[in-house]
C-alpha cells in the first residue's frame, strides 16, 4: 500500500473523530450543535 494513501486515510479518520467530540461537545451545550448537524450526512 502507498505510504502516502495510508498517511491521508489516518489524517482524515482523526479530522472526522475530531469533528465528533466537537459536535458531542456543542450538543450538551445546546446551540450550535445545529449549525454542525449537516455534515453528520
């Protein structure tokens, strides 16, 4: 496998877990959690 493809998948995994906790996050707090909402998609 090509470093490079393993390297972007791993970068992008962590950008999405990242984005995760950060919609947990806005959710207990309440209001921009809708704002967020679509990338769930």
């Amino acid at each position: 496998m090509n470093i490079l493809l393993l390297l972007n998948t791993l970068v992008l995994f962590l950008e999405t877990v990242k984005t995760h906790e950060n919609l947990k996050r806005n959710k207990s707090k309440g209001h921009s959690a809708r704002t967020l909402q679509p990338l769930d998609d």
